[in-house]
C-alpha cells in the first residue's frame, strides 16, 4: 500500500499549520483512499536526544570505524526513525515558523535523521551524496508576517530556504512549499491569508 508520512510540527492541534494540514488530508483522502497515512507528531512521538552514543556513531561512521554495541544501539533508533522516511511515496510537512526559522523538535528530527549510510554517504571524489529517492512533498509553513507578498515587517524568513537545502541534501528536490500568513495582527488580512492558503493546498491534495 502506497503510503504518505506527515510530519506534524505544531505543539498546538488549533494552529495555523496544523489546521492547514487537515485541509492537506482531507482532500487528499478523498483523492487516494487506498493510501496509508503515517503520522509522526513531533511532539508525542519519540525522538532521541542528539548526544552521547548516537552521537559518536555518527563520527564513527564518518570515519568508518566500526560501531561500539552502545553506539550500533543508539544507531538503530535513528534508523528506524529514517526508514519512516525512506518508505515514504509523498510526504506532508506542516509546520510554524519560531523566530524566523523552524521549531526546535522538527531540528531535532532532521539531525536524527541526517546520518551516513542512511540519509547522506560522502565520496572523496564527489563530496556528499543524496541517498534518498526523491518524492512528491508538499511543505506547510505558518508565519506571523506575510512572506507572501513581501509584507514581512523587516523580518527574514530563514525556514522555507533552510528546508529547501536540506531536503536537496538528502535527495528530496520535488518540493512544494505553502505559507499561511500573516497569522497575527489585524483581523481580515488573517482571513484572506487563510482562505487563499487553504484553496491551494486543497488544490495541491486532489492531484498529490
């Protein structure tokens, strides 16, 4: 069965981006009723904390050495976070936009997951390799000021390029990214910012 992983970066069920990826999938379900939908909420779901043994068995496998019994351990968890990825067809990101850049937990998920042999490999000859196949990803990002038409009241929006790049570095290039904003301030711009965000991603679900 074809399946489709959503990354739910929101701590909030009622935020911006997490009522925007409802939308995502409810058209999308009506579209595909034969996928599978694997959700991984990076706030309930388990995510190992970057250090220690995990830690070491990344600069182990960079310098190919050989794992220890307590770094091949750590390793696994973060392969089997990886594999949710791997085994993915098209994958849903729906996230908010903290202090120009990308919630904490969603970081956590990409330095899980951006390891050697799994996600990326290095040639002396090439530098780094992409390992993953691309595919279809559609990214939802909520923001307090309007990226959209540049009204962004002289803030830098430092998440859509930052997932871009690392998206590309690990073989996913098929992006598509929708901003929600603004989400703050004076009411009717929120609402013709919602509308107009949730009339394309519905778009963007019927033919996902």
């Amino acid at each position: 069965m074809p399946k489709l992983l959503h990354l739910s970066c929101s701590p909030r069920a009622d935020s911006e981006s997490s009522t925007g990826a409802r939308v995502f999938l409810d058209n999308f379900r009506q579209a595909r009723p034969d996928w599978d939908i694997d959700v991984m909420n990076l706030w309930k779901d388990y995510l190992p904390e970057f250090e220690g043994h995990i830690l070491e068995a990344k600069y182990s496998r960079l310098g190919g050495l050989a794992f220890t019994d307590s770094q091949r351990d750590a390793f696994a968890i973060a392969e089997r976070i990886a594999v949710r990825l791997a085994l993915a067809d098209r994958v849903l990101i729906s996230t908010p936009m903290w202090n120009f850049h990308i919630p904490y937990k969603l970081k956590q998920w990409i330095d899980v997951i951006t390891q050697p042999g799994l996600t990326f490999r290095f040639d002396p000859a090439q530098g780094y390799l992409p390992l993953l196949k691309d595919r279809p990803t559609v990214v939802i990002i909520a923001s307090g000021s309007d990226f959209v038409t540049g009204m962004n009241r002289g803030r830098i929006d430092m998440a859509t390029p930052y997932l871009r790049e690392l998206l590309h570095f690990i073989g996913i290039n098929d992006v598509r990214f929708v901003p929600i904003g603004p989400t703050a301030g004076p009411a009717e711009p929120i609402r013709a910012a919602r509308e107009n965000a949730h009339r394309r991603i519905a778009e963007l679900a019927a033919r996902f």
